[in-house]
C-alpha cells in the first residue's frame, strides 16, 4: 500500500490518501480539482492501516474528509519526511518509527 500526500496549492491544504495505483489517483484526483495539486511525496510498501493512523494523529490539524491543515505535527513530519530528502520512503527498507525518532519529531 501506498500513503500519499498532496498539498492543495490554492488551499494550502494537505490529502493524506492511499492507493495501490498512486498515479492514476492523482490524475482522478487531479481532474476534479481546479486547485493544483503538489505530491509532496509518498510512504510505500507500508501496512494499509497506516493511512488510517496517521488520521488519527493529526487530527488536531484535521479540516474536513482526508484534507488537513499544513500546520503542527503535520506540518513538521513532512518537512522531516519530504524536505530535502527523496520524495519517497520504503518502509520494507527502514523503519518509519525509528526515523522519525532519529529525526527528532515527538509523537
């Protein structure tokens, strides 16, 4: 499974979303949106629950269906996942949690 993350450039609202065909979602996604939509980058190979999880965390930031204010905890997890750094983590090459921990963000 793949958990991606989209910022709305208009909005600047960010999609936490999964798909197993991440580019034809984007492209659907895409299409009925006359925002600009931005892959800020994605998490493969993880357990489908995860999409879930990370609901579930920033919901402080939550805003409305899968769209959440780029702001918080969401807001520095991806500057640690995604900023300077590929735009794409395996989780069946490293361990998200550990990562995350190395890189200093509190859960």
């Amino acid at each position: 499974m793949n958990i991606y993350f989209l910022l709305d450039e208009n909005t600047n609202k960010i999609k936490i979303g999964q798909s197993t065909k991440l580019y034809n979602r984007l492209k659907t996604l895409q299409t009925g949106n006359c925002s600009k939509l931005i892959l800020l980058g994605t998490i493969i190979n993880c357990h489908k629950s995860m999409e879930k999880a990370f609901h579930l965390h920033f919901k402080q930031q939550h805003e409305t269906l899968e769209w959440f204010k780029n702001e918080g905890k969401l807001k520095r997890f991806l500057d640690i996942m995604f900023i300077n750094r590929e735009k794409e983590f395996d989780c069946s090459r490293e361990n998200l949690v550990e990562f995350l921990l190395k890189n200093n963000f509190s859960f």
